[in-house]
C-alpha cells in the first residue's frame, strides 16, 4: 500500500493493448505517466482473448472512426513489430462468396474499402481460389482478396509494449484497482485516482479500461456510456494443421458481426470462431456446446475438411461494446478526462493509431508535449526455440545448457525460456503461457505444469499453494489443514 502520494502527468486506466500502446506513445515525451492495471499481470482483461488478426480495413464503414483507425493502425503496427522484435506475418485475408449476390456484395466491400485507403484489393475468381487455397469449399466461386491482413501475437505484443514504454520512464502498476476518482481543485493537478493500492494524483486521466470503461467513466461523472458485452466463443485446432489454410478466411459480414471465420494463431494453429451474443455478465467466459456446434458448422461451410477431433482448446472472450463506433475524446465537462471506450474489433489493429490520437488529444488540452532527446526505440526479440533452426538451437544450448533442458515437449519451451519469462514479469501459469507458449498444447500441460510451477516457485519466492493460474481465486494447489 503506498502511503505517500506520487503525482503524474498522466495516469492510464487499463493494461491491456490499448493501455499499454498509449503508455509508449506517450513514453516519447518529456512526462510522468503512470498505468494501472487491475489484474496481477497485463494483457489478462479483454486482450486476453484476441483473435491477434491485423485487420486490413476491408470491413468498417467509411468515414467511421474504426475505419480511419484501423487503415493507419495495419501500417503502424508493422513499424512497432519491428522496432519491438515481436514477429509479424503479412498473411492476407480472403472475404469468401458462394453465389452471385454475395459475389456482387464483394465489389461493394472493396469499393468501401478502397475510399478509406485500403492498398492492394482484388476481386479473385474460383480458379485462383482452387490453386491458392486448396481447402476451402469449392463451392466457392469468389473471394475479396485484402493481401495486408495479418497475424500477430497480442499477449507478446502487449508484453514488448510495456516493457518497452518501462524503459524509457512510464510506471507500470498491476493489482491496482481504481475505486474511485476526487476533483481537486489544485490548478495543475486536477484528480486523485483512489485505487487498491493508494492514491495516484494526476493531471490527466485516460480511461482504456475496457469492459469496465463506463464504470471508470462514471467514477469521472461521465453518464452516457454503458459498456455491452459481446461474448465470442473460439476454438483453436492442432498444429498439426498448421497448413490448413494459407489466408486468413472470412465469410460475408453482417451488420454486428465479422462473422465465423477460420483463421490461425501466430504461433501456427488453426483457429475458428467466433460466436456473437451480448450478455449482462462482464465476467461470463463459459464456452457452450451451442457455440461448438455454430461455429464448427460455419467454419466447414468454409473448409469442409476441419474435424472436430483436431480442436485442442475452447475459450471465450468478452468484446467491450458501447454503440457502434470506437469512441476517443476529451470530456469537456470533465476538463483532463479522456475516454479510449468501446475498442472493440478491430481494436488490435487500431491500437497504435489510437494511441496517436491520445497524444493529440492531450496537446490540445494543455499537456505541454516535448520530445525526449533519446528515447530507446527498439529492444531485442524474445529467444523462442519453436521458431529457431536445429542449428540454431545447437548454439543456443551450447551457450546456456538450460535450452536444450526441454519442459514442454508439445510446445517445444525450454526451462531458460520460462526463466526468462518470469524475470520478464510472469507472475502466473497463464502469464508463462502467454509469453512461451508453455502448456499451450494439445495436453494442456499435462506433462509440464507441475515442473513450471517449481521454477514459478523458486524464482518468486511464492509458496506453491498461493501459485494461480490468472490470479487469485485460480489457486491450483489447494493446501489441505489437519485438525489440530
């Protein structure tokens, strides 16, 4: 608990990639900015469960912020990748069609998109289909072809933004929830965000809270935003079926939804989904067997070939809708109040170009923005064995015996790289599996949990049975009292 109050230029509300790209963005200047996250590590709201599709704006209405934001975003997100060493993959995106008025729904789409900026779009018939995505349906007879697309992992990316914007000045600070916001009437400092973990005083706020935006919001007397949940259910298949498709699949969207798609990880597998249901509950991630059963049924309507006995994992997440754009402004009734609300998709993809518009929207409110003189741009890549060479692992082991001391077998992550991962911040079973891929396949770490949380253990100095899996109230080890 902090006893002394610290005062900040700016204090962001939200760790996820929202939170974590503005805190960079802002990195860049001469300010003190602080971010709260609620959960024990970062990236455990709603990125959590991201597709990790970079979208390349084939399916936003024109002249709607998500449009505009999604367009820069695709070129932005290239440049940080770099700069940050957090792989890329430019895989591009195919909108599929099945009969004529979904064909000349097509055209339609790529006019849109090509008004918004939108490079490289091409109307592609079935014998490019057949030759270029052998598995999809040959019922198909077209397809919008958007080669910009990509994948990208979200958890890395949102981890290499943090550290990153850590390094040149922001204050990361995680179990720390806001409870409340007081107005000061001090001429600079205008708020004290009353949080789980002390006072944090700030001149300005950004709320990037996600599913709980309209209840930071409302701390701030800002009424008019109600967050919706919008749950997704997916389902990630083998990497044995890696080479299942080579784009990125998308049947025709509706007016709420991108619909089933079949896409893949990052990290190479497979993956369908989502659903679409809005639901009360912020916290209802519970999968169903009525989504398994829709969105296996639309994901074969596009490759009829997936088996249901290749789908390794379910999960669901919780899209933080609030009308039916992005909403990014300055309060004017609440002077130094900004709200970053309903980031939903393509909020991914959009993140950077958002966290360009913060920048603007606090110059323009009297944040006096100076660049810094250096500001430390890149950091190296993550060392990852499953996407290293034999013979680059041989030098690796050589160098550190503790790579070739392989922990997870289905996932290929040695001992050194979940070390690491723990020194990078890990604190949970979830935290390591983001960052390495440890127990990400098909045993679910049957053979490499209980080894993870020894080294968890050691390295923290945590007792075995206070190890969560995201944090508390996901225990894994129930420690049993005897009856003194």
């Amino acid at each position: 608990m902090r006893t002394e109050i610290k005062t900040y230029d700016v204090v962001i509300i939200g760790g996820g990639v929202i939170g974590t790209s503005i805190a960079r963005e802002l990195s860049r200047y001469k300010i003190d900015v602080a971010l709260l996250e609620k959960e024990i590590e970062l990236a455990f709201g709603v990125s959590k469960s991201n597709s990790g599709i970079i979208h390349p704006g084939t399916q936003n209405l024109p002249g709607s912020l998500k449009g505009r934001l999604c367009v820069q975003g695709n070129i932005l997100t290239r440049r940080i990748a770099k700069e940050l060493g957090v792989e890329f993959q430019e895989v591009g995106e195919l909108i599929v069609a099945f009969n004529k008025e979904e064909n000349s729904r097509l055209f339609e789409l790529k006019k849109e998109a090509e008004t918004m900026g939108v490079p490289g779009l091409r109307i592609v018939g079935g014998d490019w289909l057949r030759e270029n995505e052998p598995n999809l349906n040959g019922e198909a007879i077209a397809a919008l072809y958007a080669p910009t697309a990509g994948i990208i992992s979200p958890y890395r990316l949102v981890y290499a933004l943090a550290e990153n914007a850590v390094k040149n000045g922001v204050e990361i600070h995680v179990l720390t929830a806001v409870e409340g916001i007081k107005f000061l009437k001090d001429d600079k400092y205008k708020f004290d965000v009353i949080t789980s973990r002390g006072v944090f005083r700030a001149r300005f706020i950004i709320n990037a809270a996600g599913l709980y935006a309209d209840k930071i919001a409302s701390m701030a007397g800002v009424s008019d935003l109600k967050i919706t949940p919008r749950k997704g259910e997916e389902f990630i298949l083998d990497k044995k079926k890696e080479n299942l498709t080579r784009h990125l699949l998308f049947p025709l969207p509706s007016k709420t939804s991108k619909g089933i798609l079949v896409t893949r990880t990052s990290d190479g597998n497979p993956m369908i989904g989502p659903t679409v249901q809005d639901v009360e509950d912020k916290e209802d991630l519970l999968t169903s067997d009525e989504g398994y059963k829709k969105v296996v049924s639309a994901a074969r309507r596009l490759v009829p070939s997936i088996n249901k006995n290749d789908i390794i994992t379910y999960f669901a997440g919780l899209r933080p809708v609030c009308g039916d754009d992005f909403i990014v402004r300055h309060e004017n009734n609440v002077p130094g109040f900004v709200n970053v609300v309903g980031i939903q998709s393509p909020g991914l993809t959009a993140a950077p170009a958002i966290a360009g518009m913060v920048k603007k929207i606090l110059e323009n409110n009297g944040l006096d923005m100076k660049k810094k003189f250096f500001f430390k741009r890149y950091q190296g890549k993550v060392t990852h064995l499953f996407s290293k060479s034999l013979y680059k692992i041989k030098k690796l082991v050589k160098r550190d015996h503790a790579y070739g001391d392989i922990l997870c077998r289905c996932e290929m992550v040695s001992v050194k790289e979940v070390k690491d991962a723990i020194k990078r911040g890990a604190r949970t079973m979830d935290g390591i599996k983001f960052r390495t891929r440890a127990q990400g396949g098909r045993c679910h770490g049957g053979f490499c949990t209980t080894r993870i949380m020894k080294i968890l253990a050691e390295e923290t100095n945590v007792p075995i049975t206070e190890l969560t899996k995201r944090g508390a109230g996901s225990e894994i080890v129930k420690e049993e009292r005897g009856n003194d």
